[in-house]
C-alpha cells in the first residue's frame, strides 16, 4: 500500500495568529523530505499536524488513499521521533522498544520478532539489555528511533532529531539515517534548520519561510537555483553575498549590472524584461569567485582557513560585504586589498520582490 503523504491547502492558526497559509505539498512513497527553515517558519508545526499532535483548521491531509487528519495519532499510520529521546529510564532497551506496542496488545512473540529485527537494523542489538543512562547520546537517538521501526508505519516523522548530539555525533549519526531510508525504503520527512542535514539527508528539501513554503527541490536544485532571495541567503555555507544594484542594461552575454562604488559585473542571466535596478540585488556565492588581477576589488578584513580552500570575508569600496575564496595555500592576510573575478554563469539576479533569476542552464 502506497504511503504518500498528500497535503492539499493546510493552514493553522493560534486564536488570531497564522502560523501556517495555505500550505500543499505532495510527497511520494518512500521519498525522504525535509522541512528546512529558520526557527518560527512553522516547519514543526507542519510536522506536528501530520501526526496528529496538532489540529487542522482548514484543509486535508492524506496518507496513501486515506485521508488522516480527522484520525487520532495512533491510528495515522506514521511513527514519530522527537528532538529530546524520551526514553524511560527505568527500563531497558528492550522494554522501551516494546512499551508502545505492548500498549496496543501486541502478541509476545510478534513484539519480540519487531524489537530483534528493529535493533538489528539499527546495531543496538548488543544493548538490548541495558538502561538509557548506560547509553551514549548517539545510542539513545538509536533507540528513539527503534521504538518508531517496531511500529512498523507507513511513514517516519523526525522533528530535529540530531540537535542534541555534539558535531562529531551528529555527522555520524546523520549517515546512519540515510542508511537507514535507504534500508527501509519507508517514507520520511525530517524537520531541521540545519541546511547540512537537508543537503546530506534529503530527496527534496521543502524551504520554509514566513508561513509559507518558499521552494521545493532536490538539494542542488535549491542550492543552485534558489527560487528566491531568502532561499538563496539561507541555503549554501557560507551565505551568498548580496550586492545592492544601482543600474542595470544590456550587456554582452546578459544582464550587466552596475554596483555603486564597484563598477559593472558582467552575468549570462538573461536580462528580464522590465527589470528595474531599484531593490535588485546581485547575489555571488564564495566558490563562484576567483583571484585575479581584475575584478572587484576586496579589502580583506577576515581570514577563514579550512584547509583545502580559503575564505576571504571583507568589504568592496561601496560598505558591502563580500566573501571570496582563494586556495588553501592563500598568502592573503587581513587588511590586503585584493581583485577578486567573478563567473558570470553563476551568479544571480534578485529583483525588488526578492524573486531570482539565473544564467540560462547554469548548474
């Protein structure tokens, strides 16, 4: 039986507060999706309405060919891990796997059957034994995620379930789990506003912003081609630099866009029509600029090593910032004014509205 997850025209309030307008979203069976967005955006509450911990005001949400939302949570069909593990201390791993499922009667033997087969899956199975307070941070996510596998539902619902693990344990922990989808097959939507996670984790990220939903695509689609001035500014480490234009005409291969203070930048996006210059932007990503001995010129304030590239953050002559990148075996220091080119295929067009515009098939 199919489990996609249809969302058609959802929208939640709290008393005279919209947290979520008119939200649809179609997500395939077996698809691995995630809700990305700063703190607020209502990525959470989403999550929550889709299990049931929240209600609809207006719209519908349906599960393969059922429509869940007017269902209670534990009988949706989907399985819920949280942000804390909330794990009961006083049991083991294997009690706490299989509490839920004893809540519903399930038969001995078929509890036993689930709770093996989920720890193996997820290499818990020499813990079983053990309490939480035994158990590392990393171990106890595992066993958050066991107690939903042994449910055996159609989709996984994750809301920031690696924000408490440390940086090494998260990346490691962030590969387990897409082995684990790729292992299930089972549909998934993870929450977060960590845009690593989404671009590690997901099939499709949806970008979330003001009630709204931004865009939705694959990692690189959203990456290279962000569909809006937010999503551009929010999507990519470090964030895309906007420069403010002041002018804008017809130049050799695209739109030539003037910045006070700097000159013209020459790009290959196309130059839309009735485009205006007032509240445009043109927005350059670090990798997409290279030292030169023409170009815009940077003065460098700070110095970002990572070793096999280098980061340059400072300011054009017109206040605005810039971040360029150089080599790892960069010479810069702070305080040195350099040139810095730019790919006129990669860059980005933003206009008053924030709505972007690319270089005719830029990757």
């Amino acid at each position: 039986m199919s489990a996609a997850i249809d969302i058609r025209h959802l929208t939640k309030r709290f008393g005279a507060l919209t947290v979520l307008d008119d939200i649809s979203l179609q997500i395939e069976d077996g698809e691995f999706v995630v809700f990305l967005g700063p703190s607020g955006c209502g990525k959470s509450t989403l999550l929550r309405m889709i299990a049931g911990l929240e209600g609809v005001d207006e719209g519908e949400i349906a599960l393969g060919d059922r429509r869940i939302d007017p269902l209670p949570p534990g009988e949706r069909g989907v399985a819920m891990v949280f942000q804390s593990y909330a794990l009961y201390p006083h049991m083991t791993v294997r009690q706490n796997m299989a509490f839920g499922l004893e809540n519903v009667r399930t038969p001995k033997d078929e509890i036993e059957r689930r709770t093996d087969a989920a720890a193996k899956i997820l290499e818990i199975d020499h813990l079983l034994d053990r309490k939480p307070q035994m158990l590392s941070g990393g171990q106890r996510q595992r066993v958050a995620i066991g107690r939903a596998i042994v449910k055996e539902p159609k989709a996984f619902l994750f809301d920031e379930p690696l924000s408490n693990l440390d940086a090494a344990l998260r990346g490691r922990t962030r590969l387990e789990l897409a082995q684990l989808h790729q292992r299930l097959g089972a549909t998934m939507i993870f929450v977060t506003h960590d845009q690593v996670e989404a671009m590690t984790l997901a099939d499709r990220i949806v970008v979330m912003h003001d009630r709204r939903i931004e865009q939705i695509g694959t990692p690189m689609e959203v990456y290279q081609r962000p569909a809006t001035k937010f999503v551009a500014g929010f999507v990519g480490s470090p964030a895309m630099s906007m420069l403010p234009v002041s002018g804008v005409t017809q130049g050799p291969s695209g739109a030539r866009v003037t910045v006070d203070g700097v000159g013209d930048i020459d790009t290959a996006v196309p130059l839309p029509p009735g485009f205006a210059a007032k509240g445009a932007s043109i927005g350059i990503r670090a990798e997409d600029t290279t030292p030169s001995d023409t170009g815009l010129p940077l003065t460098v304030d700070v110095i970002e090593r990572l070793g096999d590239r280098t980061l340059l953050h400072g300011h054009l002559p017109d206040g605005s910032e810039l971040v360029a990148q150089d080599t790892g075996r960069s010479t810069v220091t702070a305080g040195d004014t350099v040139r810095v080119a730019v790919d006129p295929h990669a860059v980005h067009l933003f206009d008053a509205d924030g709505r972007a515009h690319h270089a005719t098939g830029a990757d």
